[in-house]
C-alpha cells in the first residue's frame, strides 16, 4: 500500500498557506504604499509651516502624516480622530467628532487632510479651529475635488465607503471651498492644484489651500445656508451648474 509522505503538505493545505502569505504581502505593500504617501504629504505640509510649530492633525486617520512631521520639525504633532488609536505611534487624543478635547490657543497649526468632505457640521469644526489655533496660526487643508466624470465616480465610491461610519460625503468645487472658508472667517494665503495621480487607488483632482483665521467667527443658520452662491456636490444627487463649477 502507498502511504502518503507525512513531510509533504496536502493540496488544500498548500492552497491555503500560499493564501495567507499572498493576504500578507498584500497588506505589507498597502501599509507601505499608505507610509510613503504620507511622506511626501509630510514634506508638502513643512516646505510652508515653520520649525518648531505646535501642531493638531484633524482627522489623523492611521497618524503617519503626524509621525513624519514629528521627526521632520523636531516637534510634537498631536492627531485627533474619532478613532480609538492609530497605526502610527503619535500623541493621539480621540474626541466625540464635534468638539476638540484641547485647549483654547494652544496650536500653530491645524491640518485637515482630506477631513472636511467628511464634516457632517462643517461650521461646527471651523469655529473649532479657530478656536484652538494661536493668533497667526496656519490650517492646511487638501481636499478632493469633483471636477469631471471620472473624479464624480471615485467621490461616489468613497462615499459608499464611508456614508455609514462617518455620514454622507459633501464634495465642493474650489469655488464652494473658498466661500465657505471666508464665510467662516478665514482668509487663503494660497492654493493650488495637486496631481489626481499622486494615489493611484483614488485618482481624483485634489487642490491644497492654506489659510490663515481674519478673527471674524459664523454660526451655520438657514439664511447662511441659503445665500451660499457655490455648488456643492452631495454624491448620488444632481446638482444645479453654476459659476462654483469650475475650479
């Protein structure tokens, strides 16, 4: 009779072991393709903010951004989210998605990297910024923007992905962003346009805005909400063309 060699691996057993070590690799690549866009957002964020600045990353996510910026500017950054921990070890603090568990003045800057399409209150978290931003403190913002087509059907994808953990997605035009900044008291030192390809798994057009508080301070109210001249992309509805249709 044959016996089978106890020292071979069964079919299904190899099946599955090849698998799990694909799964593996898999999750190395998407970890290390997440640390090194994080880098060169890193380095984007402190060619414009001084060494040494105190700073609260928004919507930290995973804390990569914060940890390169830790190193890069030889100081402490301090993410927030609505998370339990991050990925990256940083100083987090996580708070209830509306108010910051931070002190009045107590940052240089404040970066909101791609959070704000997220902001179910968006006037709620301005008027929180403004109010733990030191006086001449920066906010870097980047956000995605529905330009065309193929940059309405990523938003679209992204929405469903988080429309039931964080809420529906509101996407602005650069047109709708630059309103609502002013309308919440904060004035655009500069903007620009970055490469949809820079994340090859999310090409959508993207643009970096840096701002700085003017010291007014709004309540969102439904006169506000209706004398807003921009367009604003609520993803699955039809919206009206305007003058906020183009960047």
């Amino acid at each position: 009779m044959l016996r089978r060699s106890s020292g071979l691996p069964t079919l299904p057993g190899a099946m599955k072991g090849l698998l799990e070590g694909t799964k593996r690799r898999l999750k190395r690549s998407r970890r290390r393709r997440a640390v090194g866009r994080a880098y060169d957002m890193a380095l984007e964020i402190a060619r414009v903010i001084p060494r040494g600045s105190s700073v609260l990353d928004v919507g930290c996510g995973n804390g990569f951004i914060a940890h390169h910026l830790t190193g890069m500017l030889r100081t402490n950054v301090v993410g927030l989210d609505v998370a339990k921990q991050t990925e990256a070890s940083i100083p987090y603090v996580p708070y209830n998605g509306r108010h910051f568990p931070v002190k009045d003045e107590s940052f240089d800057v404040i970066l909101l990297c791609y959070v704000l399409h997220h902001a179910q209150e968006f006037y709620l978290v301005m008027n929180e910024v403004k109010r733990v931003l030191r006086e001449g403190g920066l906010v870097i913002v980047y956000e995605d923007m529905p330009l065309g087509q193929l940059d309405r059907f990523v938003c679209g994808i992204h929405n469903r992905k988080w429309r039931d953990r964080t809420g529906p997605c509101t996407f602005q035009l650069a047109a709708g962003w630059r309103f609502l900044f002013g309308l919440t008291g904060f004035e655009i030192v500069s903007e620009r346009t970055l490469s949809r390809w820079r994340n090859l798994a999310h090409p959508v057009s993207r643009r970096f805005f840096l701002l700085r508080a003017n010291g007014s301070q709004i309540e969102r109210s439904e006169s506000t909400a209706q004398a807003c001249p921009h367009d604003e992309v609520k993803v699955g509805l039809k919206w009206p063309r305007s003058a906020g249709t183009t960047s």
